[in-house]
C-alpha cells in the first residue's frame, strides 16, 4: 500500500446488520428478502441471529467494539423489546458495543404507533428509520401500504418524542406525480421535524408486481429526464430547508444525524451480516470477504445451528472487486473518496485525464486526492463510476 492509506476495513467503521425478515404486508415495490409474518413464532430466529453473532467472534480477533447496530429487514419493529435486547446482548457481549453507538430500528408507522418506543429506546434502538413512502392516501394505496398520511404524520411526531434522532423514508417519482405535487409533499415531510430524510425514487424491479406490471404495460414508469427534473428539485427543497444531501439519496440537518451505519457501507468499512439474506463485509488479514447468509429463514436457522458458520456463503474478494467498491460506494457520498486508496488496492493509477473532463463539465471536484461528485454528477454516479473503475 502507497502513502499508509488503509484501501478498507473496521478503522472506516464497524457495524452490525441485522435482517429480520417478515412483514405483516409485502408492498408491491419491495425486492428485499422478505416473508410474510403470519402468526410465525420468531424466537428460533432471534436465538439464530444470536448464535450467529457469537459465532463471528474467532473469525475477527482484531476487530473491536461495534460502532453501529442496524435492524433492518423486512419489518424489525415487529420484535418485542426483549427480543432486541436478545440480539443487542449478544452483540454487546461479544464484540462490545461503543458508548454512543448508533443503533437504528426500522419501523413502519402503524408500528410505531402501537409500539412501546420507551421500551425500545431501554432496550438499546437510539434512532428510528420510519417507513412513511408517501403523505398521500392516494399515493399510499398505490404503493399498497397499510397505513394513511395522518397516522404517518403522528407516529413521526410521536417518535421524535422519544428518540434523539429520527428519519423518513419516503418515495417519489411516481407514475404521473407532477413537480409541483412532490415539491407540496416534500414540504409537508420536511415541516413534521425529523432530522433526516431518506428520498428514493421509485424503481420496478422485474421480480416484484410492480416490475411484472410495468412489463406488461399497466404501469408506465416515469421518464429519466422526468426523475432527473424532481431528483434536482428535491435537492433544492431540501437543501433551501436546512437538510442538504450528503449522499445521492440522504438527507441530514448535521453530521450528528447522519447515517452513521450507513456510512460505513460508504466508507467501505467492515460489518456483520445476520439474519436470512443478510450481506457483510469482513476484512481479516488484509483480505476482503464478501458474505451472504441463507435466504430462506428456515434454512438460516438450521445451518447456524449445525454449523455456526458465522459466515454463510463467504467470498474472498479480489483487489480489483475491493477496488471498484471503494470507488462506487465512495463517489455516492457528498465527502467523495480518497483516490489513493483506490489504487493502493487496485495497483493502478485512476485516470484523471478523465477527472479533469468531469470537473471542466461541473459534475466533479477534486481536492488534492479526495474526489466528490457535485449534486450534477451524482445524477449521473454510475456512469461516472463506470467511467473510472480498474
């Protein structure tokens, strides 16, 4: 390695994700790995999670205390505060957790609303991550919710009551919105408080029934210029309100209610997958490992208990792959990423004859070897990105 960068690893983060995987509702969009809830009995996957948690340890002696905890899924609010006291134990006790750690919980609305959050918040969950999509009844019928605009309002409100640090998902470019409709929506977002947006625009993956719809014609999709219009507009809303992006699709009022956890995935630092489906990435003697657990719960469930695997499906990765990674997940942050620990994995210099075109078109900027999109080319990030991978 050149210069003493470190290309990736636990000093750009160390985080735990935790899937868990089922929903009272499956909305037509989603394409995570996800089931439906039912009446199943989740202990078995709690105690799992767990056993898979301990089972980490002998493979990451070097790594310290967890910096952050992100239960996401699927619908973690469904778990009782004991059953996140179960997990965060387990975590605590074998990697320890940081003073201060961030520890997100997803949660849908109606969760919220029936939750006990100050059993949540004794439990550990520091930051709530509200899957509000729209504040629109229409729009939420359409995105095949089970809640409506005013009990999305409330559990916001009834959130920032208890929690130090609060985010909204929500969704736009959706068949037929017009400019002025988000922009009327985005504002009533913004006006409810919380600290931290997450703004997505709307994809049809092949797989999900919206993906299925728009194949067959009975959604039409909006346009790339049309998304491209409301991607800006929503970086004017946000930023005129005090919440500029500092990642293609984040929001913050501060750094202190930045993603944390989700900067590690930027950062390319290191953390656990558990859970069914749950993805991580480990460095351990200078290489990088990619991991995937077992999708299905059942299986999840039976290969930690026979094998305490603490791995799933493991992959080695090559310079080249850690290379491209660092640069992608880098260049969708607003910080940018340090060059030299592109090419201190890679072994090659990246192109800046082709920086220097991106900066003459104001769609990047360099400062010494931080490279960082402006707000115009992270419109355009993955095929700039492209455009400078190994």
């Amino acid at each position: 390695m050149s210069g003493g960068v470190s290309p990736a690893g636990p000093h750009f983060g160390f985080g735990l994700y935790v899937h868990w995987p089922y929903c009272t509702r499956i909305c037509p969009y989603c394409d995570f790995n996800v089931y439906a809830a039912k009446d199943r009995d989740g202990s078995a996957l709690v105690d799992a999670i767990a056993a898979d948690i301990h089972a980490h340890r002998p493979r990451l002696p070097q790594h310290g205390a967890l910096d952050t905890v992100y239960f996401g899924g699927g619908t973690p609010a469904l778990l009782r505060p004991d059953e996140l006291g179960t997990i965060l134990r387990a975590a605590s006790d074998t990697f320890g957790i940081q003073r201060g750690a961030e520890v997100t919980l997803e949660a849908n609305p109606n969760d919220v609303l029936r939750a006990d959050l100050t059993g949540l918040a004794n439990a550990g969950v520091t930051r709530l991550s509200i899957g509000v999509q729209s504040l629109r009844d229409s729009s939420l019928a359409f995105l095949g919710r089970d809640h409506d605009a005013v009990s999305a309002a409330e559990a916001v409100r009834r959130a920032l009551k208890v929690f130090p640090s609060v985010s909204i998902d929500l969704i736009y470019a959706r068949p037929g919105q017009s400019p002025a409709s988000w922009e009327a929506e985005l504002k009533d977002a913004l006006a409810l408080g919380a600290p931290h947006l997450s703004l997505y625009e709307l994809t049809f993956e092949p797989k999900t029934p919206f993906g299925l719809a728009a194949k067959r014609g009975d959604i039409k999709p909006m346009d790339d210029d049309q998304q491209a219009d409301l991607y800006e507009l929503t970086q004017a809303v946000t930023a005129g309100a005090g919440l500029p992006a500092y990642e293609i699709s984040n929001h913050a009022a501060s750094k202190d209610h930045q993603s944390r956890h989700n900067l590690v995935y930027w950062r390319s630092g290191d953390w656990i997958g558990v859970g069914p489906g749950a993805h991580g990435r480990l460095t351990v003697n200078g290489a990088r490992y990619a991991s995937i657990a077992e999708r299905r719960p059942e299986a999840y469930i039976a290969n930690v208990q026979a094998l305490q695997s603490g791995w799933g499906d493991a992959t080695k990765l090559e310079p080249l792959e850690v290379a491209r990674e660092i640069l992608a997940m880098g260049l969708r942050a607003a910080e940018g990423v340090d060059l030299r620990r592109v090419e201190a994995v890679s072994g090659q210099r990246v192109p800046r004859d082709k920086i220097a075109v991106f900066a003459e078109r104001g769609w990047a900027e360099i400062v010494g070897a931080e490279l960082r999109l402006t707000q115009a080319g992270r419109l355009l990030a993955d095929a700039l990105t492209a455009e400078l991978s190994p």
